[in-house]
C-alpha cells in the first residue's frame, strides 16, 4: 500500500519545541509538507485555506483542545474525511473513548517516536483500505 | 390529433445501435414499438387513442413491408438462434420444445460495449444468465468460494454478484449473453415447470456443494485452531478465546488453568480474574471490548491498543497480546489472548546479569579467582570436616579449631564480594553463624548439613563460571602482554588445570609494586596542608618486593586517601599549636604496608593531637542522621573511635574545603567490608592516630 509522501499534513501543537521536533521526525521519515499550528483556531483557519491529507494534534492544548479541533473537523463537509491523528499524554482511556466516538482515525501516545509515528500513519491508511475493500452488499 | 411520431419509425438514436447485429435490430425495434405503443396509449385521451391506434397500424404495416418476409424470418430466427443456445446448456438440453421456445422469448439478450460489465452496478443482478452456452445462476445468496480469477473457459454455475463483473469484462469481447431477470424468473416457474425444476436443482445441488465445501472449511479450520493451541502450549504459552461479553469460550488449553489458578473456565468472565476487585481496570477493560465488537467503524487494532499488556496473577508476570477474527465486513467476531509466563524469563535476565557482572570481575583479576576458588575450596573442606567431627559428637570445645575456621570463612567471604558472588557470600555467612552458635548451643545437625549443600552447591556454581569461559579463558589472558614462551607455559597450564601455575603466571603479569598504593599521597598532603598553613611530611615505608593486584592498588590508593586527609585535617595541629606542644613545627604522616599471612597490612599514623573523645561525643549526639542507640553503645564499650565510622557521621560534621563533600571515614569502612577488610583506629592525645587496616589477598 502505497502512501503518497508528498501528502499535506497538518501539526498542531502549543509547544513550540514539540512542533520542530515533529517537524524534523516527519521530514526524516520523507513527509516535506508539513505545516504548523500552534493551537486550535490556527488550526482551523489553515484547514479553510489549504487541502491537508491528515491532521496530527496534540489532546491538550488551551482554548480548544484536540478532541474540539477533532469535533469541529467532522461537523463539516470539507474536513470530515480528513484522517485524525491525536497525541495523547497518558493513557487516558476516558479520553480516548470520547475521541474514537467523535472520529478519530487512532492515536499515539506521547513522547513523538520515530517507529511508533510511521506504524500509526501506515495502521490509518491501512485500515482505510481495508473498508474500501470490503465486499459490497 | 397530434403528431406524435415522424415518418421514421426508427427512434433518433439508432446510431446507439450500430454494432448490435441487424437481426436483433429489428428485433429490438419491434420490442421498442410495442412498449411504446403501451406507454401511449395510457397516456393519450381515450378519444385520442382510436386515430393513435391507427397510426401505429400503419407504422408497424411499414415496418413489416419493408421487409416483411425477412423481419418474420428473422424473429423466429432469432427465436429459435436462442432455442438452440439453450440446448447447448446443460441445464435446458433437453427441456420441452415449448417451454424452450416460451423462455426464449423472454429471455432478453444482451449486447454490452465490448470490454465492459453487462449490467449497471446494484442491478439486474439476480437471475439466470446464458454465457457462450454454460448456464449462470446469480442471486444474492449464490455463492462460490473458488478463486475468482477466472480463466476464459472456465464459468463457475452459481456466482456471487460482484464476481459477476469480473467474468463479464472478461467475456463481452466476443459473448453471447442471455440474461432472465429475476423476477422474471419467478413467474415462469409456472410456466416452464421442467425447466424451473432443472434450475432449481442446480440451484440446490450447488447450495449443497457450497456448504459441503464451507463444513470441509470449518473442520479445517478448527483442526488447525485445535493444532495451534497445543503447540502454543508446548512453548508455554496459554490461548484462550473471549467474546463480546468477554466470558472465555470452550476453546483455550490446559496452561490457562494453571495461570489463571482455576479449572473449567468456559462462561466465566476474563477480566474479573485477572483484574480482582480494580474497579478502574475492570471498567475501561469492558468498555473497550464494548467498543471492539460495537460495528465495523472503529480499527479494532487500535482499541485493542487500549487493552493491558501485563498483569500479575499469583505473584507470576504474565504477558498478554490480542489477536481478533473478524469477517469479511470488518466485524469482529471474537477476541484470543494469548498468555505468557514472564516471571522465569525475568529471573533469568537478572540472572544473567549477574553473571555478566561476575564475569567481568573475573576477568579483570583472574588469577585471583583461581585463588579464591582455592581458598574457598579450602574453607568448605574445613567446613565439611568440622560437621563430620560435629555431628559425631567430637567437636564441642575445639576453640582452636572454630577460630581457624572462621578466619578462613571471613576471608573467602570477602573475597566472594570482590567478584560479585553474592549468593556464594550469603552462604559462607550462614555457615559462619552457624559455627559460631556451634559453641553456645545445640545446633540442628539436619540443617547443618543442609547448608553445606547450598555452600556446596553455590561454590560449584563459582567454578561453573571460570569452566564456562572454556578457551576464552585464552583470550582473556591474552589481552596481558605476553612472549610466545610465556603463552605457551600459559596455555598448558591451563589445559592442565595447574591452578597454582595459572596463578602465578597471570599475577606477575597483573600484580604491581605495593609502592603503587601511595602514588601521588606526597604532593597531595603537601598542596593540602600549604591550602591550611600547616607545615606537614609524608613517609612511606613499603618493600619494593612486594606485589599486589593493579586494581586493588589503584583502589587503596584513592580510598585510603580519606586517612591521610582525615589526619592533615583534625590530625596535625598547626606549627604554633604544635610549638606550644613542644612538638616539632612540621607534622609527619606516614605509612607502612606489609604482607602477613596472606593479609595485607597498612598502618598509616600521624604524629598530631589525637582524638578528642569529647568532642566527638558531642558531634555525635548533635548529629540527627546517626543511630543513637548505635553511639550510646559504642561510648559504653569504650570504642568512641568507631563512632568516626558511622555512617552518616562525617556527612555533615567534617565538610571542610578540605575534606570535600562530606565524604569520610564512613565511605572507607563500606569500601573495606566490600573487600573484605577492616580497619581500626587508636589513639594517644597530644601524640597522634593510627589507623590499622587488613586486608585478605591474594599472595604470590
């Protein structure tokens, strides 16, 4: 299965550090289209502006979080088919419930982890494949 | 009336049909006009319907004109062109006349773009088909597991709908395809008694096939299910199989019982016992499974993700990992757990830690582990001896004899800590307290002899582990330089296992001058004692003849510093102190080392003002990190100097810019007990200290 590396994606993050660092990792994993956001409504406002093929976020962050920036991403039309990746600090399973259940595509436990980012980013296209190719009634 | 139709009778896009045959032209125009004729009339007022009527008379009168003989012709044609593709299938080969001649009518033939499906998407799909003369039956529910990449020859009998696609792009090349719809199909069960009887007979016999074919693939399937979990469990591992209420199923092997600690698992809940009474877990373990088996929207690998990985069940480490079967909607039908035991893996990991970590002692003073496996084979002899005397009674009273036996136990225990032996350590211990409660009571003869045998036992282990090196041993010592000669006397010595020879080839090459000890204890004393304003001397007095292991040098050469600074600091008084003393300005400090019965002896001494009792005393009791009670039993047994080796006792007294950070006569008691040694202190006030320090080695 092939994943087209030069795909759009979005990182949003508060922390300044955490978005270089990401940055970096995906750059080295052969993703250059990365762009950057520090928090929610950015976030939002690069949505509006640009075509992005999957969105990586942060589950804490000020003013809206990355379950909300999630929520908002499915209510509409454009960015409802977006695959959602969310970073999550400690395995909060009330959390991650609420995020499976609004759409999220999966989830990557924190610290950003070279291995464990490009297993979660091939599991998503994966598995979007694997329901396309189900048979059709 | 309106004019509804042109002289034309053909419709405007009779282009569409151009690679259709002439003769099933006409006979689509025909089929065109009456569908037509019937959807008019319904639309047309009834006064309108008379003159439409006969205007389409006159239409269809002009089409058959044209070519009236040949159109008839070639509708029954057409008719019978089908008949006799019927009759090449199996399944209508030798149906009626009739009927054949009713089902050809109603058959519809089809002529799809070359290349492409025959029929739109959701459509149309149920039915029967006539492909090239084999006979199709398509429903919802026909299906055949066989590979569908089909070769052009080869037309399964009953064919799931979206198969259907992929033989049509195969065969519309160059096909004939008749095709019934349906519901059609239906009806004419009525009509076409034997013919519908032969279908539904393939039908069935092909429903038969099928499920014949899925119980041969269910039995596989368990057999291999069945094969897995035993070979799972001849490699320790249990398997069990929960579903969506997560209560474990029939299938799961005999090691689950024994993990789980509980016979006939089948119905009982998984998470209750692994979990016990951890509300927490029991609840996110539910609602996950929840989650895993709700539909097909969620990727179960990533719930799966949120289930635990390790638990412990009595006191045993025990791995989980999730598998989950799913169908082909992405529905997850059940879940395995796979269990594996960790506990033992860990304890070997640490295990051989330890060893690595024995090793690396070893080899960094080998020669010395040969001489403690002497020496400690020496001990255990004594040992041994003195239980048999013991145990018939002989060995009461025999002082003398205990004395020499615990020596020997004290030296070889320290000689185990140098190489990392601890449970070796741990043994020699308990067979000193052992001899040593010998004289004061009965001991139990029974146990004695016990811990001999794990004495025994834990020794044997040490000597496993110099054997385990083989020819390594070899390149160990070749990382000493040596000549060929020497190799060679090397070499065969060890081959021989001439312990003595081994030893005393290898220490000359790792043992170093006793001088080594005091490398650098002048320049440091004088540069302390400038920082001070004291005026002091260094004297050492060592045989340049006698040698002791690099390391072991190396390391009284740092730690003992702590006893010449210790002296430089609270030892000798400054010049004016020492005048008034009517002492001479310049202190001296000086040591001794020389070797006695396999002990090395050190005695470094300073010509200062002696301990001050009081004042010490006093230290100690303001000091909150010492054990009082250890102090208050150590001043009624006159030793007040041992208090300077309590631990914690110099951390906060003795920081000086001197001393450094806090780190004193403590640190060099823990250093000496881990090699085995001891150290005492005497002193006379006004005229000085002196520290006396031994230390079991090996000799050459």
């Amino acid at each position: 299965m092939e994943i087209d590396k030069e795909m759009n994606i979005l990182v949003v993050d508060d922390s300044m550090l955490i978005r270089s660092v990401a940055k970096k990792i995906l750059k080295n994993l052969g993703f250059p289209n990365v762009t950057l956001a520090d928090d929610g409504s950015t976030a939002l406002e690069k949505l509006n502006e640009q075509t992005f093929n999957l969105v990586i976020a942060d589950m804490n962050m000020p003013e809206i979080s990355g379950i909300e920036l999630l929520k908002k991403m499915r209510e509409k039309e454009e960015t409802r088919q977006i695959p959602f990746l969310l970073v999550t600090a400690e395995e909060s399973q009330d959390e991650i419930m609420t995020a499976i259940r609004a759409g999220v595509n999966n989830y990557m436990q924190k610290p950003w982890n070279v291995k464990t980012l490009m297993a979660k980013i091939e599991r998503i296209y994966q598995f979007e494949e694997e329901k396309r190719n189900r048979p059709k009634i | 009336m309106t004019d509804f139709f042109v002289d034309d009778p053909f419709p405007d896009e009779e282009n569409k049909f151009d690679h259709i045959p002439i003769e099933s032209r006409r006979l689509l125009a025909r089929k065109y006009l009456d569908t037509s004729e019937k959807l008019l009339l319904s639309l047309v007022n009834p006064e309108d319907k008379v003159g439409l009527i006969e205007r389409l008379d006159q239409i269809r009168q002009l089409a058959e004109d044209q070519d009236a003989s040949l159109f008839l012709s070639e509708e029954e044609e057409a008719v019978q062109v089908i008949i006799s593709e019927l009759r090449k299938t199996e399944l209508f080969h030798d149906q009626p006349e009739h009927e054949l001649s009713v089902l050809a009518t109603q058959l519809q033939e089809m002529f799809p773009p070359v290349g492409e499906p025959f029929f739109q998407p959701f459509e149309d799909k149920n039915g029967v088909y006539i492909i090239d003369g084999k006979t199709v039956i398509c429903g919802m529910d026909c299906f055949t597991l066989r590979d569908s990449q089909l070769e052009e020859d080869e037309i399964p009998k009953c064919v799931a709908g979206d198969e259907i696609d992929r033989i049509s792009v195969g065969l519309t090349a160059k096909s004939r395809i008749f095709y019934i719809k349906g519901d059609s199909f239906v009806d004419l069960i009525s009509l076409l008694p034997s013919c519908a009887q032969s279908i539904i007979q393939c039908v069935m016999g092909e429903l038969r096939e099928t499920m014949d074919f899925l119980r041969k693939e269910r039995v596989s399937t368990m057999e291999q299910l069945r094969l897995t979990r035993d070979m799972l469990e001849n490699m320790g591992i249990g398997l069990l199989c929960i579903n969506q209420a997560g209560e474990i199923g029939q299938f799961y092997n005999a090691l689950v019982e024994d993990y789980l600690d509980r016979k006939s698992l089948a119905g009982v809940p998984f998470a209750d016992m692994i979990f016990g009474k951890d509300r927490d877990a029991l609840r996110n373990y539910y609602r996950a499974l929840q989650m895993l088996f709700s539909g097909n929207l969620f990727d179960p690998e990533m719930i799966i993700s949120m289930l635990p990985n390790e638990v412990t069940i009595n006191e045993r480490i025990i791995k989980l990992d999730y598998f989950f079967v799913q169908d082909r909607q992405g529905h997850v039908q059940s879940l395995f757990v796979r269990l594996e035991d960790l506990t033992s893996e860990r304890f070997i990991a640490k295990k051989e830690e330890q060893e690595k970590r024995i090793i690396d002692a070893m080899h960094a003073n080998i020669g010395g582990y040969f001489q403690m496996l002497e020496d400690i084979e020496a001990a255990l002899g004594q040992a041994q001896s003195f239980f048999d005397r013991f145990s018939s009674g002989q060995a009461k009273g025999e002082e003398e004899n205990v004395a020499g036996l615990m020596r020997s136990l004290h030296s070889a225990k320290g000689l185990c800590g140098q190489y990392e032996l601890e449970q070796l350590k741990s043994e020699i211990h308990k067979t000193e307290s052992f001899v040593q409660n010998v004289l004061n009571e009965e001991i139990d003869v029974d146990a004695f002899k016990q811990m001999l045998k794990s004495f025994k036992k834990e020794f044997q282990y040490a000597v496993s582990i110099k054997d385990s090196l083989g020819k390594e041993i070899i390149r160990i010592l070749q990382g000493i330089n040596y000549s060929q000669d020497e190799f060679d006397q090397l070499f065969n010595a060890v081959n021989a296992e001439e312990h003595d020879t081994v030893r005393l080839l290898v220490q000359e090459k790792t043992m170093v001058s006793a001088e080594r000890i005091v490398d650098n204890w002048s320049k440091d004393i004088s540069s302390l004692a400038d920082n001070l304003e004291k005026k002091i001397d260094f004297q050492a007095d060592i045989p340049d003849d006698l040698k002791i292991n690099k390391n072991l040098a190396h390391r009284l050469n740092v730690e003992m510093g702590h006893l010449y600074r210790n002296s430089v600091d609270h030892g000798i008084e400054f010049p004016a102190e020492r005048k008034k003393a009517g002492k001479h300005e310049t202190g001296i400090i000086s040591i001794k080392v020389w070797e006695e019965s396999k002990i090395l002896k050190l005695v470094i001494r300073d010509d200062g003002g002696g301990l001050d009792n009081s004042r010490i005393i006093l230290a100690a009791k303001e000091n909150p990190a010492l054990d009082q009670q250890e102090v208050e039993k150590l001043i009624s047994s006159q030793e007040i100097w041992k208090i300077l080796f309590l631990k914690g006792f110099s951390s906060r007294k003795s920081v000086t810019q001197i001393s450094g950070r806090g780190v004193g006569l403590d640190s060099v008691k823990e250093t000496l007990d881990e090699i085995g040694g001891t150290i005492r202190m005497t002193s006379e006030t006004g005229k000085g200290s002196t520290f006396s320090v031994n230390i079991p080695i090996n000799t050459n």
